[in-house]
C-alpha cells in the first residue's frame, strides 16, 4: 500500500514530496475549460498583457487539485476512506505556465472517529512552492483514513 494507515501517522510529521510538476499551457486551457471557467485571465493573452501580471494566471483550482493530488501517493493512496473537506484555501501568489511546483505536507491533527471504529481522521496541511521557493497555495485538508487492518 503506497498510502499510510491511520496508525502509522503522527502529529508533526512532514512529507517533502519528491513529485514536482511543470505546468503547462495545456494543463490550464483543459482545466479551466474543462471546469467551465471562462475567465479572461485564464484564457486570453491579450486581454492579460495589460493587467497587473501581464500574462495569464493558472486558474487557481488546478493549482489546489495538483497540490492535493501530489500529495496521495504518499499519505492516502490506497489507504483513505473519504476526502471530508478542505480548509482555509488560500494562493498567496499567483501561479504562471512555466512554474514548477513542489508540494509539502504535514500532519496537523489525528482523531478517532465515532462512527467508524476501523479508521480516524487526519488534517493535512498541504503547502505549494513555485521554483523560487515562493508559497503559492495552502490548505487544511481532512480526510477519514483507514486504520491499519
């Protein structure tokens, strides 16, 4: 099992995810369309030139999706129940095609559930930094996670 059981995870622990990821021009356009987002400032160059970034911005729930999906391999892959929410969101700056992410994980919390005796519930914290090592997205994530059989 790639993920961790419920018991094998601790308060404080930290995941320095070795999965990177460039975006890319393509990675935007199909999330964007995809989601049905029609924002100018995901989708056209033009428009963006004369904004304040001059250039467009990576919608910003690529950047949490791709920030919580790297993260699975090494935390819940396999071993999560239910994804139960995300918390305080935020994207202290903007992300652009071309920047490479790399992803940070630490456990915030572990409790027991009350309804589900084979598992408890973990709060993530997941944190995104571009190549300059710049944060550029966070969240709290809680997940209901299976204990260890």
């Amino acid at each position: 099992m790639a993920g961790l059981w419920f018991d094998e995870l601790e308060v404080g622990q930290r995941f320095e995810h070795a999965i990177r990821r460039t975006v890319t021009e393509t990675d935007n356009l199909l999330f964007t369309t995809l989601s049905h987002n029609p924002a100018q400032l995901h989708l056209d160059a033009e428009y963006m030139k004369d904004s304040d970034y001059g250039r467009i911005l990576v919608n910003s729930c690529f950047t949490l999706s791709l920030m919580v999906g790297v993260s699975v391999g090494d935390t819940t892959l396999g071993t999560a129940v239910a994804n139960l929410g995300w918390d305080e969101v935020r994207f202290p700056k903007p992300v652009f095609v071309g920047d490479t992410l790399n992803i940070v994980t630490e456990v915030l919390e572990l409790r027991d559930s009350r309804s589900r005796p084979d598992a408890g519930i973990v709060t993530f914290q997941h944190q995104a930094f571009n190549q300059r090592g710049e944060l550029v997205a966070s969240c709290k994530r809680s997940g209901l996670q299976r204990r260890k059989p």
